[in-house]
C-alpha cells in the first residue's frame, strides 16, 4: 500500500505528507470496521514507557496484540537500566536487537529522535515530554474524518490549555495541511504561541482568537477542548484564576449545528459536563477508542504489513 | 579603525585575523565560541566602535591565529555580516563575509533544560534560519526555536 511508511520512524507529525496521514487514517477506520487479527503474527513490538501512562500504553499494546503481534517492554524508566545510569541509546540500541518496532515514551523532549538513532528499527513516539505525540493527532484525525466524513474545508475551534497543551499544537499543524478555518479560544494567559500563529499565518490558514466560546459555538463542524494542566502551571495563583475559565454545559450546545462532535484529548476532570456526554455531540469516548485503530495502522503501515 | 588624530583605536596585528564588521555587542559571544580563553596568542577587541555602513560594530583581532572558514562561519550565529580578514605581514591576504552554515553540530548548547541533548551524553544538532529579525537555530531533537539572544551557553569549538 503505501510505502513511504515502511520502515520509517514517527517522531512528529509534521514529517508526515498529508497523502500519507489521509492513508494512515483511511486504513485506521478500515480496521475499525474490519480487525485484522493475524496481520502481525510473529512480530514484536517493544513498549518502552519510561513515564507512566494508561491510555497511549494501553493502546499501544492492544494495538499490537488485536493485530496478532506480541508485546513487550516495561512501564515504568523505574525497572530499566536507566536507573542504573544507562543511556537512552544503549537501552533503544538493546532494545531494537530484540523487537520489530518500538513504541516509547519519555519525559524528555527530543528522546524519541535520539532513540531512533539507536536502532534500525522503526520508533513510534509515544509523546517526548511537551514536544510531540503524533498518534495522539492522528486519532485526533481519524475521528474528525469519522465523524465529518472529510477532513477538508471544516470549521474547528481549539479551546482550553493552548498555550502548554500539545495536543492542540501538533493537531493546528497537522489540520494546515486541509484548508480548516480555525478558531482559538483561551484566556489571555493560556493563548496558542506566537510562533504557531506565525506559522498558520505563513501557511494561509485562516483563524481567529477569542476568549469566550458562546458566539463561536454555532459556527463549529468540531470543538476540540483540552483540560487546563495545573501540573504545567509555574504560578499556583494564575492557575487558580483560569481553571474553571471553561465549562461546556448542555444549554451551551443549543444552537450548535448537527454534526458538531466535541472531541477532548481526555483525562477531563470539569471542562465538560457530565450532562454534555448524553447529547450526540460528545465523541470523546470514542475518540479515545479511535487510540486503538490508528496505532494499529500506524503499526501495520511502518512494519509494511498492508 | 582609526581615529581622528591618526592613531588606531584596536592595534594592528602583523599575523593572524581580524574579524571585522561584528555586530555591535557580539564580540563577546564570538570570542566564547571559538574558545579564545584556550590560545595564549594576544587578542585584542573593540566595541561598539563607529562604523560608516551600520553606525556601530565590534571588531576582533587575534595575533599568529588563522582561523578555519569553518570556524569563522561560527560567528554567522551571532553576527551575519562579519567579515573575515587573514593578515600575513600587516597585510590582508584573504577576505570573505561569514557564511551562515545550514546545520551546528556540537556546538550551541541547547536552552531547553528537557532536551535530550542536555541530559544525555550525545551532540546538539541545530538547523538554522536567517530572518528579518537575525537569526533563529531549531533544535533538532526538542524541535523548539531560539532567537541569538537565547543562546546563552557553547561547548567548545
């Protein structure tokens, strides 16, 4: 099938050309419909999580074991050699001698690049500290095209955590490449980074910034939120003030258009309302059940089994 | 550079280079990143000295040192529009403007304290860009942007 992916490392999602994220996305939902339980028999992914994470871990290595492949790894840098002082390249360069593509994550930003360096084998990053996590934005796109059934030409607001939040970073990147118009709504404080904003601008994207959603609500195709990180915050009392900034409530959705799907990166803790999740605008469960497929693709895709 | 009464304000060398046209406040940062502190050879500085084309500029002159266009085009991350003279026998026997490399390896310690390249024992690797505002380095491995003046630390050249 496509293959410019075999092989390769996936580091960040701006490597990625957007004939091969729509492939990536296309074959996601494919084996959504469709599992492939045997695609990867005999092959070994090593799930090398060196920060604990439930959900990318998790689908990472359902991902693997759906399609017929084995796992193996750690979860914790804690029981590695790390501990013993061992760096990140021996341990990937070991590692890569003994699996068929790794899965990995690190506090560390720019871990994932050096560990490709180690090793022959593919690297999927699994997210290297606040830099990138490009399966995160593929699933992100997966679910726009699921449930918008194209991911050109849609309106989509990012609203929340703009400033320290990832997600939202890699996801305006990624959607440069589909003519999306977008909207950014943040406290002043939370705002998306000038140098995005410079790039979106160099891109022709067309985008506005707010600080509150009611108006813009009715425009959306997709309303993308994100949990403001108080773990990010360096003052406890700026943190205090914009926490509850955002609360999207049902009474919110009233003159939202009908296939407006909220999507959320998850863990939520009270920027959406329990009440929001009834309505046929929440997609945040699924979104995260998305995880699972577009890891597999990737999986399948870079260990050229399609 | 000479004032008005005659006399040059930065001596001449009879051997060596003179780096001349340095932007106004980077002599300092140049002479860190070609590890000056290391050569026991007389260096001589000026700084913010006149100058006709761009008002003020710093200068650099280092006695019996020849230094490599290698290491030369270093200086294009602090200031693009140097200029490189070598001097054999009080005369300039070479002259070329800095050239600012695509790629520093080795070099730029990166100012993000949770790269990789700070916490592992391994090489910085930089992209470069010149821009209207001077120049920005990409890191490689944490993929943040720095302007010059972010750049605070070297490893030895």
């Amino acid at each position: 099938m496509f293959s410019t992916l075999k092989g390769r490392d996936i580091i960040s999602i701006n490597e990625l050309t957007p004939a091969e994220i729509n492939s990536i996305v296309k074959l996601a939902l494919e084996l959504k419909k469709k599992p492939q339980p045997n695609l990867l028999a005999g092959k070994v992914m090593g799930s090398c999580f060196f920060e604990p994470s439930t959900r990318t871990r998790l689908s990472f290595e359902t991902a693997m074991q759906r399609l017929g492949g084995k796992v193996v790894g750690f979860a914790d840098a804690g029981v590695t050699s790390a501990k013993k002082g061992e760096t990140l390249y021996d341990s990937i360069k070991i590692v890569g001698q003994y699996v068929d593509v790794v899965a990995m994550r690190h506090p560390l930003e720019g871990a994932a690049r050096r560990a490709a360096e180690a090793t022959d084998k593919p690297v999927i990053n699994g997210g290297d500290g606040a830099n990138q996590h490009p399966t995160q934005t593929l699933l992100d796109l997966m679910s726009i095209k699921e449930t918008q059934g194209k991911l050109n030409n849609l309106s989509i607001a990012m609203m929340g955590d703009l400033k320290y939040g990832r997600t939202v970073h890699s996801l305006a990147q990624a959607l440069t490449h589909f003519n999306a118009r977008l909207y950014f709504i943040a406290p002043p404080s939370l705002a998306m980074p000038e140098y995005l904003l410079t790039e979106l601008r160099e891109k022709g994207i067309k985008f506005s910034v707010h600080e509150s959603f009611e108006n813009i609500i009715p425009k959306l195709d997709v309303l993308y939120m994100t949990r403001i990180q108080g773990e990010r915050f360096p003052d406890q009392m700026e943190y205090n003030r914009v926490k509850d900034v955002y609360r999207l409530t049902v009474a919110d959705l009233k003159n939202a258009k009908k296939n407006l799907r909220i999507l959320h990166p998850l863990p939520r803790v009270n920027e959406i309302d329990y009440a929001v999740d009834k309505t046929p605008h929440a997609y945040y469960f699924e979104q995260a059940e998305n995880g699972l497929y577009a890891r597999q693709a990737l999986l399948a895709l870079v260990l050229n089994a399609i | 550079m000479i004032q008005q009464t005659g006399t040059l304000l930065v001596s001449a060398i009879k051997n060596g280079t003179v780096i001349d046209h340095a932007k106004a406040g980077s002599a300092l940062k140049i002479l860190s990143i070609l590890g000056v502190e290391n050569h026991d050879n007389v260096v001589t500085i000026g700084m913010h000295l006149p100058s006709k084309t761009s008002g003020k500029k710093d200068i650099i002159k280092l006695a019996n040192w020849e230094i490599t266009p290698s290491k030369a085009n270093l200086t294009a991350i602090f200031s693009p529009s140097a200029v490189i003279n070598i001097i054999k026998d009080f005369k300039v026997v070479k002259k070329y403007q800095v050239e600012l490399s695509e790629i520093i390896s080795g070099l730029v310690v990166c100012p993000n304290p949770k790269c990789i390249t700070n916490n592992e024992s391994m090489d910085s690797l930089f992209h470069t860009q010149k821009n209207k505002q001077g120049v920005s380095l990409k890191c490689h491995y944490c993929e943040r942007t720095f302007k010059q003046e972010d750049i605070k630390e070297y490893h030895r050249a």
